[in-house]
C-alpha cells in the first residue's frame, strides 16, 4: 500500500501516526512530500574555485553522473527503488525513486581537467576551479 | 549550538521525509538526513513516540550566526512495537531505523494433529 500525502505549507511540531493511524483523526500533514525529480543544490564561490553541492540521500556513487563543459555542469543520478520481498509492504512512501536531473549554470568557466568530486553521506560536492581566462588579471602599468 | 538557549538564534526545523515497510518480522523505516553523521544524529524512544533529530550538516558553510537548521521527526508507535531491540543505521545520507515486532504479535504457524 502506498500512501501520499498532499503538500501543505509549514505545520509543525505534528507528530505521525504511521504505526497506528486510528489513534489521529485526521492525517499528517507534510510539506516536505515535493514531487521531487530535481537535487537541492548550494553553489558557492571561493577563491579560485566554485563548489557545488547536491543533495543525493540514497543514491549510490555509481548511480551518479557529472558532465561538465565549459559553463554548465550537469548532474544526472538514480536513486533505485527498493523491491519489496513477498510478504513485505509500503507502510509510507515519501521518497521520490527514480531519475534525477539538475543542471548548473557555472558563475564562470571552469578549468574541465581540474574538477574533482567526493560523494558522501548524500551530498556529492564537486570542486570547479576557474579556468585561466576567467581569473583576475593583473595588468602591470608601465 | 541550536540547543535554545542561545535565544539570538531561529533554528529551521525541516521534516525528513520517510520511507516504512512492514516486513513479518519488523518496521523498516528510513529518513532522508543527507550530509550528517551518525554521532550527531539522535534517536530515543519516550513515552511510545520514536523522536529522531540532528543538526542539519552546514556542508556548503550557509548557516550564518543568526539560523541554523535542524532535521526532525516524531513517531507514534503502535503497541505491537518490541522497544527494547530497536537498531537504528546511517549510510548514504539515509538513517534506517528497524522496529521489530513484538513476540506475541509475529504471525504463528499453528500445526493440526
């Protein structure tokens, strides 16, 4: 059984009633149930480099993708949906499963044979420094 | 740091979303807490409601003095729940928390003479 909630805006402090829904008269109310297909991602500056960082709880390392070329990064993954055994059943299901799309559009350039990238505990940081033609230029005054 | 007694500081709370499956033995249920670590991650069991918490991981460094967030989530649990053989695992930004049964509420296989 697969049960989904409609998103509402900001309730809090509620609290489920998943194991014994006769115990609420009315239904948990979520906010965080987005039909998500799209990672949440922070961009930051930092010198000489520009990290991006995606949110990818439940995706393995081998189910994600980064291409990258000059100004725009694309992050691509799965997140698999679990099969359930016999005698197994949704109790909830909040988690979107499936393709995830998200693409970057870089603040400048980047130097596409320096970029790195770690996948940890759901986030998968990549490292852009900035290539040679969008740095700062000193011009000396003769 | 986000334990309220600093009063300067609005803690967001944001609510997990969950995943559960009831296998024959258990409650599976798993919480998307991406960029944590297990030792900062809280669970307990009080008064028959599963609480699990943590400070959001400021990864990407966009927490200011002021805000700070928080992962949290509360569970009723039913009476067939045994809470003193709770486990609970963190791995890929997923806590998974298996909530066994109680004995006397497993399914029994009863043999006819």
């Amino acid at each position: 059984m697969v049960v989904r909630f409609q998103p509402i805006t900001n309730i809090f402090d509620e609290i489920d009633s998943i194991f014994n829904p006769v115990a609420v008269p009315f239904p948990a109310i979520r906010w965080t149930n987005r039909d998500r297909r799209f990672a949440d991602i922070s961009v930051k500056e930092s010198g000489e480099q520009v990290h991006v960082y995606a949110e990818l709880p439940g995706v393995a390392k081998e189910d994600v993708n980064v291409n990258i070329n000059e100004g725009t990064l694309v992050i691509s993954a799965e997140r698999k949906q679990p099969e359930l055994k016999e005698n197994e059943q949704w109790i909830r299901n909040e988690v979107n499963y499936g393709k995830i799309e998200r693409t970057v559009q870089l603040p400048y350039p980047a130097d596409v044979e320096k970029v790195s990238a770690t996948h940890e505990q759901g986030i998968l940081h990549i490292v852009l420094p900035k290539h040679e033609n969008a740095k700062p230029k000193q011009i000396s005054i003769r | 740091m986000t334990n309220g007694t600093d009063e300067k500081k609005t803690v967001h709370t944001i609510t997990p979303v969950v995943d559960i499956v009831e296998t024959a033995k258990s409650y599976v249920v798993k919480l998307d807490i991406p960029g944590s670590v297990k030792e900062k991650i809280k669970a307990s069991i009080e008064n028959n409601t599963l609480v699990i918490s943590t400070e959001a991981s400021d990864y990407a460094g966009t927490d200011s003095a002021e805000t700070a967030k928080q992962y949290r989530r509360e569970f009723l649990l039913a009476k067939d729940i045994d809470v003193d053989t709770v486990d609970a695992q963190y791995d890929l930004g997923v806590l998974t928390v298996t909530l066994n049964k109680k004995k006397q509420f497993l399914p029994k296989q009863i043999s006819i003479n």
